[in-house]
C-alpha cells in the first residue's frame, strides 16, 4: 500500500502562511492572518501548521519532510525571540530555504509551463548570508562588502526553470539602511537603500501615513496627469536599479504632516502616485528586457510583492518580448510556503513535478453543521433559509440592486478574493462604487472595484487577449460598455479583470452565469469579504460577523440565503 508523502512548506515572515503537500500537490495552505485576524500577521506558524494537519487529518508523524523560509539575521532579533515558541517535532527534517528562492519555487510548481524564466523582485528578500542560490556563476554578486552594521539584501533575481533544474542567472543585492539614517530624509524608501519595490512602498507610506498601501497607490495613480511630475529617481546599470541620492528631492515634505491634506491636495497625491507608478513600470521593463537579453525564454513566470502591481503586468505582457507571463497568486510573502514545499517535493526528494490543475483555493471545507451552529448563535439578529439553487437566488438579489456576502467552498490563498469569499453587486448601478466604499468596505472613496467575468465573454467586453483568473492584470473597458458599467470602471477606463473558468470555480460560474440569465450581462462586481483594515473571512464566525457590522444586504453561505431581522438592521 502506498504511504503518502507529505511535505510541510512554512513561512516565518510578516504575511505568514503554511502549505501541506501531498504526494507533490497541494491539499491545504492558509494565513496567519485569515486565523489571528489580524492583517499581515506572521513570525509564528503554530496555528497555521495546525490549521493544515487539521484539515488533513494527519499529525506530526504523518510528515515526510519539513521545509521552511526563514532568514536568520541578527537585524531580526525580536521576531527570532518570537519564533523561539514555536512547536516542531524532533522527528521530522526541517530544511531552511532562502527567501527569493521560495518565491521563485512557488512561482515554478504553480505554473502551466514546463520550462520558463523566473523573475523575483519584491521590497527586499533575506541577506546574503542566508541566500541557497548564490554561486561563481551567477551575473550581479560582484563588489559586494557588508559589515555588521550593513547588511545587503535580495532586491530581483532572475532563475531559468528548463528541463526539470533550476539555474540562478542573477541577483542583485542592496544595503540596508539603518533606521535612524533614514530620519534625514523627508520620503523614505523604508529599509532598503536602491529598491524599487521599497521605491513604491515609500511613496505609499508618504501618502497614506501607513505601511502596506502600495495597492492604494495603483488605484489612485490614474487620476493622476501625465508629465505634471517628470524628473528620474533612479537610473540603470547592468541589470542594477540605482536610486539617486537626492530622489525625494521634489517631494514636498510638509503634505505629509497632517493626513486631513490628502483631501485638501488631492491632485498633488495623484499626480505624485502617477509618477511612482510610471517609474516603476519602467524599472520593470529594463529588468525584465535585461534578463530576457541574458537568458531569452519564451514564458516568463514572476513572484514576490511587486508582482501584484496588476497595472504594470498588463504593460510587462504586452511589451516585452516573451509569449507568455504567469504570475503566481500568492506573489507576497504569503506565498512562500507554497514555494517551500515544492522546493521540498522538487530538490530535496528529488521527484517529478506534479502538474498544478490552477486552482487557487487551499482553505478547509466548512460544512453545514458548522455553518448552521454559528447562524443560530445569531437568531436574535438572522433569520435563513435553505435554497436548492443558491446561484440563481443570489444573482436575482444582486440584479435587485443587493449587496451581498458571498461564502462558498475553500478560501482563496492570497490577497485577491476569487469568488469563494466576496462580497457582489451589480456592475450597472451608477451608486454601487460610492455605497460599497462607504458602508459597506469603509475605505477610501477613490479605490475602484474589480469586474469577474465569464472567461467566455472576457473578449466581448475587455481589450484583453490573455487570461487573468487570478485579478492579477488590468484591462480596458471596450467603450460601448462603460457607460454601462459603471461601478467596475476606473477612472482611466481601466479594470482589474478576473476571467472566471468552470473548471477552477463551478459555483461562482454558475452565479455569475445566472446574472447574465437575467441581465445580458456576463459579469459582477468582485470585491474581498472584509473591510478596510481586516484580513478576508476564513469561517463562517467570521462572515457572519462581518454581515451585522456592515451595510451588507445578504449573505449566501453554503446553500444558506442569511438576511438580517429588522430590528438588527
């Protein structure tokens, strides 16, 4: 009888996650966040190993090999002193795994290619003393000297994947700047000194006050005017992004005193989001040329933060010179879990990679039991029903002008909701962007909102000749279609389109496929069961109280139709 073999992937980062592997596939991965509730949450994987044994129905015992992204360094020393209560068996091999690595591995064994380039560039990875992939041969590790106040850091890799082996063509390598050195400048690119995800991290932080935001700054750059900014932040050698001493030098420092003046200066905000924006496109595509000139490969797949910039992918696969670009849809740090075990199932046991069938949904199942105790914890506040068609009850509320909750299945794995837990309205309602931004999401009243389409109907609508099942690229509006659509529609006539397949989501195609029954119209408004600030629902605890705390209409869970009493409302 075949004893299955079971690789743990783990990651001790900020966005923390683990991933379990059964015999080379994926069965289960979740978030610190989605557990703790708390947004970005990582460090300690207790909960989240547990989480995936727990859902697998095996132990400690049951696991062949534990692979997991951690980069010692002594610029680390609190989060280390939080892992030190960690909880992992003496029995089981753990092997450590560099940080651009695991990105790149979990780019790899997700992808639908069999050979292809690997490009890594995000904020910044580990140190060069914690690095699996540095070698003599390997283009960009020259000239590097670091003492025990600098350290240098991982800022873009490039590996080709071909023929079942990995080969690390180049790395580049920053400075860490010390927090107190980086008091002397009035926008600061946080830690690392010539990045240019910190770049855009750092003009974020500039304009919104807080950290995590370079996706508000993607929505808020359209509204900026082109050349209302134009002077250059960095310039380009040899595969190196250098950013210029004085780049912030323009930058008014005194808007950023008061956060009451992004409304007051709101041009200037967008104006300065739309030069980040375009600068960094250009930082990609003299990186992603420069690699293609090193090592040309046909299919290009892409992981780590800055990778989820959706805007400058769409402009990456249309103007570079590979045929296809897949990125992998955890492409943060939540992601590189997923890298770790096939880093484990691919070079550590050596075996064949098992195709990934797409699907980004690892989260545990939640039945009716748990669903049906956790409403009537509430029937002083609920009242449900059961339905036998769920989709077409939930599209006739959409298509009524609800908002509405919708709870299905296993939960995404990433940042981006997929149709399992989202929240859904009506694309054609003038109002439906401003009302969900304001009482439903309580977010910021620029932020767009993304369209699911049919994948069948993606063309008829969208200027997009690719798929995009992940919301991970931008698509314009045909301009028959904008008037129509307006509450999907950005303000640049761009959307960030997510084609949805029957055989990854058949639920969530047959709901939308019930819309379009009803309307003629293929597709909804798609946006993540949270609201500002907090992480995506994992359980039916979490929907249901997310649904009395906002101006939610219906939730649809599982096979439930939930609407709220009067007198909770």
């Amino acid at each position: 009888m075949h004893k299955p073999i079971y690789i743990l992937g783990t990651a001790l980062s900020h966005d923390g996650s683990t991933c379990l592997m059964k015999d080379g596939e994926i069965i289960f991965a979740i978030e610190k966040e989605r557990i703790s509730r708390v947004k970005h949450d990582g460090f300690n994987d207790n909960t989240t190993i547990q989480y995936c044994l727990d859902a697998a129905g095996i132990t400690y015992n049951d696991l062949t090999l534990i692979v997991e992204q951690n980069s010692h360094n002594p610029i680390f020393s609190e989060q280390l002193e939080y892992r030190k209560n960690r909880i992992l068996p003496p029995m089981v091999p753990v092997v450590t795994l560099s940080h651009h690595l695991a990105h790149a591995y979990s780019a790899i064994g997700t992808s639908p290619f069999d050979d292809m380039g690997v490009v890594v560039i995000d904020g910044h990875g580990g140190s060069i003393d914690s690095c699996n992939d540095i070698n003599g041969d390997i283009y960009g590790t020259d000239n590097i000297h670091y003492n025990n106040r600098y350290r240098y850091w991982e800022t873009c890799s490039y590996y080709v994947y071909q023929d079942g082996k990995m080969l690390p063509v180049f790395k580049d390598f920053s400075r860490w700047v010390n927090r107190k050195d980086r008091e002397i400048y009035p926008v600061s690119t946080w830690e690392i000194e010539n990045s240019i995800g910190e770049f855009y991290e750092g003009i974020a932080l500039y304009i919104f006050g807080e950290l995590d935001c370079a996706g508000k700054l993607m929505g808020l750059a359209p509204y900026g005017r082109e050349n209302a900014i134009n002077w250059q932040p960095f310039f380009f050698n040899s595969g190196k992004i250098i950013l210029r001493n004085d780049w912030w030098i323009n930058i008014d420092p005194l808007l950023n005193t008061d956060p009451a003046h992004f409304k007051n200066n709101f041009q200037y905000y967008a104006d300065l989001a739309y030069w980040a924006q375009t600068k960094l496109e250009e930082a990609l595509f003299y990186l992603f040329n420069y690699y293609y000139q090193l090592h040309p490969m046909k299919n290009f797949a892409y992981a780590g933060g800055v990778a989820l910039n959706a805007t400058a992918n769409e402009k990456l696969i249309n103007g570079c010179d590979f045929d296809n670009l897949y990125i992998q849809p955890a492409a943060g740090d939540n992601g590189l879990s997923i890298g770790c075990c096939y880093y484990g199932w691919l070079e550590v046991l050596k075996k064949e990679r098992v195709k990934h069938t797409g699907s980004p949904f690892f989260g545990k199942n939640y039945n009716d039991i748990s669903v049906i105790t956790e409403l009537e914890k509430h029937n002083d506040k609920i009242e449900y029903t059961y339905c036998e068609n769920i989709e077409a009850m939930a599209a006739t509320s959409i298509a009524s002008g609800q908002v509405i909750a919708w709870f299905q299945g296993e939960s995404e794995f990433g940042p981006r909701a997929l149709g399992n837990r989202s929240i859904l309205a009506d694309p054609r309602c003038g109002q439906m962007k401003d009302h969900i931004n304001a009482n439903v999401k309580f977010r910021e009243d620029f932020r767009p909102f993304a369209p699911a389409i049919l994948h069948e109907k993606v063309q008829e609508y969208f200027h997009l000749d690719h798929d995009s099942d992940y919301m991970l690229f931008i698509a314009y509006v045909k301009e028959q279609y904008r008037t129509d659509l307006p509450s999907i529609v950005h303000v640049d006539g761009s959307a960030r389109v997510q084609t949805v397949k029957k055989d990854i989501n058949r639920k969530f195609h047959k709901l939308i496929t019930s819309f379009f029954e009803q309307t003629k119209i293929p597709l909804l408004l798609n946006t993540s069961l949270n609201t500002k600030g907090m992480p995506i629902v994992e359980t039916p605890k979490d929907a249901i109280d997310l649904f009395l705390n906002c101006g939610l209409d219906v939730l649809f869970i599982n096979n439930y139709k939930v609407a709220k009493k009067q007198s909770s409302q």
